[in-house]
C-alpha cells in the first residue's frame, strides 16, 4: 500500500513519538511493520491525537458561544464584534476539521479503504491544527483588546502564536528533518 501524504509516509519511527522509539540494539532483534499493522498503528496514533485536540477545541469553542450572552457582550465596539465572528467562525471549522477523521471512517468503514482514511484524516488533523491556532490567536486578540490597550494585546498575541509556531511546526519540522539525515 501506498500514500501519497508526506506526514504519514515517514519512516516508521517517530521521534517526536515515545510510542515509536526504542533502542536501537532491541530494534534489530524485533519483526518490522508490515504495511497493514504500519497503517493500523497510524490509524491509533490518529484516533489518539484526535481526543486530545477534539476536547480543546471544544471546551474552547463553547467558552466563545457562551460570550455572545454576556452583559459585556453589548459593549463591545465594532472591531471586537468582527473579530468575535471570526473567531466563531475559525473555531466552528476547526471542530469540523478535527471531527472530520471520526465521519470519515464511519462512512468508509467496512471498504478495505484505511490508507485512504488515514491519509485523509491525518490531512484533517493538519488543517484543524492551524484552524486552531488561529481561534486561540483570535480569542487572545479578542479578550485582551477588552482588557489591555491594543499594542499591548497585539504584541503578546504576537508573542504567543510565535511560541505556538515554535511548539507546534518548527520543532516537529526540525525532529523530522533530522531524522531524514539519519536515515540517509
């Protein structure tokens, strides 16, 4: 079998992944992965990561409904009224995003179609990632327009998404390109 997404046809070991390390002296002693159970563990892995980003952007996303019924809510100026439908909106698409991988197999469940499913929903899991980090940009942006001058807010949203962007890609980027090297 064969996918055509990059991020799921790396090397069987992840080292950003605890779940996929070991020794190297135990790894020549141990049966590789054949395509299906390489595939079923990416699946897990999916399915794993999925609950953990599915409950953040939830409780998040109810968090921005709830504000719309607050007393506050009246007062806010036009600006921090655009931006509050924009973070709905991004927050919206990312529970979509990150729900998607779950629909995706329960429609094709069944039609001997994993490496599709995998391959798309980790696709899903990627655009919802960035979805959000652009709700939690946005909700920053909003809540701190409220409470602080809006240079100071801007620049510690600022602050933050580059210390998302940090944690979340370059890192992850930085570990994969160097696990590439060694392989090479």
């Amino acid at each position: 079998m064969t996918m055509a997404s990059p991020e799921l046809t790396s090397s069987a070991h992840d080292p950003s992944c605890p779940s996929c390390t070991s020794a190297p002296s135990s790894e020549a002693h141990e049966r590789p992965e054949t395509d299906r159970e390489r595939l079923n563990r990416k699946w897990n892995e999916i399915l794993q990561e999925t609950r953990v980003a599915q409950t953040g952007v939830q409780i998040l996303f109810g968090f921005l409904l709830s504000l719309a019924f607050t007393p506050a809510f009246r007062d806010l100026e036009l600006f921090d009224r655009v931006l509050y439908v924009v973070t709905v909106a991004a927050g919206a698409s990312s529970v979509a995003a990150l729900i998607a991988p779950v629909s995706i197999h329960r429609f094709l469940s069944g039609l001997r179609m994993k490496d599709e499913v995998v391959e798309a929903a980790g696709r899903f899991m990627a655009c919802g990632m960035v979805l959000l980090a652009l709700t939690i940009a946005c909700t920053l942006l909003l809540i701190l327009n409220v409470v602080t001058d809006s240079v100071v807010g801007e620049l510690v949203v600022g602050i933050v998404m580059l210390w998302f962007a940090v944690c979340w890609y370059v890192i992850p980027l930085r570990l994969r390109r160097k696990s590439r090297r060694r392989g090479d």
